[in-house]
C-alpha cells in the first residue's frame, strides 16, 4: 500500500498566527451529512452505510478532515471516525463493559486494575469520537458527578501503595491547562506518587493542543511526566504534530505511542512500519499495539490473533526492535496486559 501524502496546511510553515487548540476543539462536524459533503463522498458510497443516528454519535474535528483522502470512502482516518450501520450488528462476546470495569471501581472516577497503579477517569469529553473506543457505553455520568475528582483523590492520598497515575478518560488534554494544572497540583501533593503519565488522542486530531501552557506544566520537576499518544496510522503524524512533539521532548517529557490494531486501518505491515517510523522522527517511540477490545459495535475491527502474530513478525523483520511495539491484549480481571508478541 502506497502511503499518499496529503497536502496539509501547517499555519506553524506559513507563518500564521498560530490558532488556539480550544476554537479548533470546538469547530466540529457532527452530521453525516456535512462530513461526506466535505470529503466528496456520497453515503451510498458508505460500507454498512453511514449511521447519523447513532447513541455515540459521529464528532471530528475540521483540523483532522485535512488529513483524510477526499472521495475514498475506505480511507483509513475516514473509517475511524465515521459511525455506520455495522456498528448495530450484535456479535456474540461483544459487550458495553468488555474489560469489567465497573468492577475496579474502589471510587468513582478511579480505576484500580494494576499493582502499583492507578487510573484517573479526569472526564468524559473527548476531541473526537474513535468509531473502536471500548469506553464508548461507559457510564461517565456515574463517575464525575458530583464532587469530581475529590473521592478519587482522597483514595489515592490513603493509598501509599500506588506510586504511578494515570490520566485518562475520556481525554485529559480536553480539559483546558487550568483545570489540568489544579489537577497536577493536587497529585503532585502525595508524595508516594512518582509517576504521571497521561494518555491522549487529541494532539493527533489537534496538533495544537500541545501547547506551551501544557508543555510548562509537564516539565515540573516533581516528577518526569509520559504522555502516551494514541495514533493508529501514520497519515495521524502529521508535520505539525511531529514539530510538537518534538518540542514537548526536548523540554523532558518522555513520549510514546500505543495504537490500535485495526481492520482496514492498519492492519498492514507498511502501514504499521511506516507508523514506527514516523513516529521516531517525531521523538515518539512505539510502545503498544492493541488487540481490539470486545466493545459493542466494533467487531467490524477484529484482527484475528494469527494475523496480528504474522504481522508483528513482519514488523520485527523490517524494524529494528526499539521500534516494534508490544503486541497486546488487555483481559478482564488479569493483573497485567497479555503480550502476544514482544
Ligand atoms: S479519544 Fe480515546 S476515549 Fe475518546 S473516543 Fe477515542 S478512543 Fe475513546
């Protein structure tokens, strides 16, 4: 498969004014309709037909259109974000809770799955509506109600066992680096905490998100802080995001990726390759790849496990190792992923 390279618009390349991430946030398409009057496709054109009614509705923002290939209903950025009638397809092991969440649950808004780790449920926005996500059905509602982050924070102030957190959601980076930073401060008070990592999507869909606000209050000295991306393809590393993410290393900030293994998206061993490439010159380096989990309306995304094993192998033979990333599978109720291939 040969990787087209979109022309994309960088307002950093022109000289611009660069645009705030938060009006870029909110210019959104949430209607099937303008989505494929925008990228010149019909809804014919739609495998399993585009669905403009869907209970986890369509949201993409302009800046991540520009990445997509006009008139090609199987691109591969498109099938992320496009909601489609395959999505209403009951499969048997197919469910809301695929990871049996609600049981980890010691607090709302916190999830205690792993030895010496704990994840913090920050919010239930999103930049974008991932069509695979396992936390599509997840009741936000039942856990950032009310006094927000306090029960949690106070569970972790007991918990002197726990020395990483983790912010997730939802995605951390739609909280603006004002709330982001009471957040950071409050955690940074426990001092048996000596890890932060935050996983995002939203710097793939909107570069600009990683902000020098954001970038000064990562580069605390209380602690190294992660950020794990979540890119799935290497169109998503875009020359903007790159120059970002760049950036965000220099000022010591560690960065990775895990992505997704996907049906039609990437499951491809140029597309993965070329992913772990792009990424490297970005200064991220590849850390997972994710066997789907078994949400509702995503079996359409399966990978079979001996297709993932072959193009991971694929991949090992192409790239050097610190550029394969883990083939992983997360099982409910295991104390730690499941690695099907290293
Ligand atoms: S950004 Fe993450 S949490 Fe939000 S919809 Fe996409 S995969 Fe799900």
């Amino acid at each position: 498969m040969a990787f087209k390279k979109l022309a994309m618009i960088t307002q950093e390349a022109d000289g611009w004014q660069v645009p705030d991430w938060r009006r870029l946030q909110a210019d959104l398409v949430t209607g099937v309709g303008e989505l494929c009057e925008r990228l010149s496709l019909r809804p014919d054109q739609i495998p399993g037909g585009a669905d403009d009614d869907s209970a986890f509705p369509l949201r993409v923002p302009r800046r991540y259109l520009d990445l997509i290939e006009p008139g090609n209903p199987d691109d591969p950025l498109l099938l992320q974000i496009l909601a489609t009638g395959r999505e209403r397809e009951a499969v048997p092991g197919y469910n809301a809770d695929p990871l049996d969440e609600s049981r980890h649950t010691p607090v709302p808004g916190l999830l205690h799955k792993y030895h010496g780790r704990a994840l913090l449920v920050v919010t239930g926005a999103c930049a974008v509506h991932c069509r695979y996500c396992f936390r599509r059905h997840f009741p936000y509602q039942e856990h950032l109600s009310g006094g927000r982050w306090q029960q949690a924070l106070d569970w972790l102030a007991r918990r002197t066992d726990i020395n990483e957190v983790i912010l997730s959601g939802g995605d951390p980076l739609t909280l603006s680096n004002r709330r982001l930073g009471e957040l950071l401060e409050a955690l940074a008070a426990l001092p048996h905490l000596r890890r932060l990592r935050i996983h995002s999507r939203t710097p793939v869909v909107i570069p600009e998100r990683l902000d020098e606000g954001l970038a000064a209050l990562l580069a605390s000295p209380r602690w190294r802080a992660t950020l794990v991306l979540h890119a799935n393809h290497p169109r998503e590393i875009s020359p903007a995001l790159a120059e970002r993410c760049r950036a965000l290393g220099r000022g010591g900030v560690t960065l990775l990726n895990q992505s997704v293994l996907l049906a039609g998206v990437n499951d491809d061993a140029e597309a993965l390759a070329s992913l772990s490439d792009a990424l490297f010159e970005a200064g991220v380096l590849p850390y997972y790849l994710h066997q789907l989990d078994a949400v509702a309306g995503a079996a359409h995304f399966a990978v079979p496990d001996a297709r993932a094993r072959d193009l991971h192998a694929a991949l090992r033979d192409r790239l050097p190792g610190f550029l394969v990333p883990r083939l992983a599978r997360e099982e409910p109720g295991a104390g730690s992923k499941t690695v099907l291939a290293g």
